[in-house]
C-alpha cells in the first residue's frame, strides 16, 4: 500500500494536480521489481479488504481506510530510517533495506518512542522528521483507528 501511496503523490508532483489518478498495475509491478499478475492478486484482496479501489482498465486508488493505513507505514518506515542513519550510524542502503522490514513489524508506540528520541537528539524543533505528509506518531492512533 506504502508503494501505490507514493506513486500516487509522484503522480500529483509530475502532473503537478491535485485530481487524484489511479496508479496502474504496470507502475507499481515495475516499482515492486515483481510480476504484473502477482500485483493483480494482491490488490483484488486490498480491494476486498476495502483498502482500493479498482477503477477498469486504468488502475486503483486508495479508500479512505487505505490512505490512512499507508501514511502510518510511509511515516513508519521514515522514523525508523531516520534512527538507524543518524542514531546508530547505518549507512543509508542497508538502513533503507532494514528499515523496510522493521516497519511491518514495529508497534507504534515503539515507533512513537523512537520518534521521541529522534525529537531530542537529531533536532529539538522537529514535529515531523521528513515532510508535511508525516503524522506525529502519537497521533497514530488517532489517524488510523488502529491500536499498537
């Protein structure tokens, strides 16, 4: 879902729109590096699970529930990037990799705690770490309406 949320705002930058356009099955294989119809499967059980919508022969968008659900796993997975380059040195690819992994896996108020520590040692002033995207971890879940 975090991959379709970014396509999505790359979408909107290029086209320099705010008309949300669906993201195609082709774009978001290509992003992935997997097949077109591995893809399909997974978006028809999102889309069974109310996350997109599949809009025929252009591609999907994401519901309410999924825009939510991907802006806690992009700001997830941003938050633990941040503390393994700056806190703990990782050096950037390895970090990107780790913390791809670390997102499915983190509950958020470890996250909101990693947040905090981010807040006092990398920068005092910083409400969000990467762009105005991003929720506060605190607000999770408030967002989400999901629990820890």
């Amino acid at each position: 879902m975090s991959t379709i949320w970014q396509l999505k705002n790359e979408n909107a930058k290029k086209n320099d729109s705010s008309i949300i356009k669906p993201v195609r099955i082709k774009d978001i294989a290509e992003k992935l590096d997997i097949s077109p119809p591995s893809v399909s499967e997974y978006v028809r059980k999102l889309a069974k699970s109310n996350k997109l919508e599949v809009i025929d022969r252009k591609g999907v968008i994401l519901t309410e529930e999924g825009e939510k659900e991907a802006l806690i796993i992009v700001n997830k997975h941003k938050i633990i990037y941040c503390f393994l380059t700056n806190i703990l040195g990782i050096e950037k690819r390895p970090a990107l990799s780790q913390s791809h992994d670390l997102e499915y896996i983190m509950k958020l108020d470890t996250i909101d705690r990693l947040y905090q520590l981010l807040k006092k040692k990398v920068c005092p002033q910083f409400d969000c770490p990467f762009d105005e995207n991003c929720v506060a971890p605190g607000n999770f879940n408030q967002v989400s309406g999901m629990g820890s």
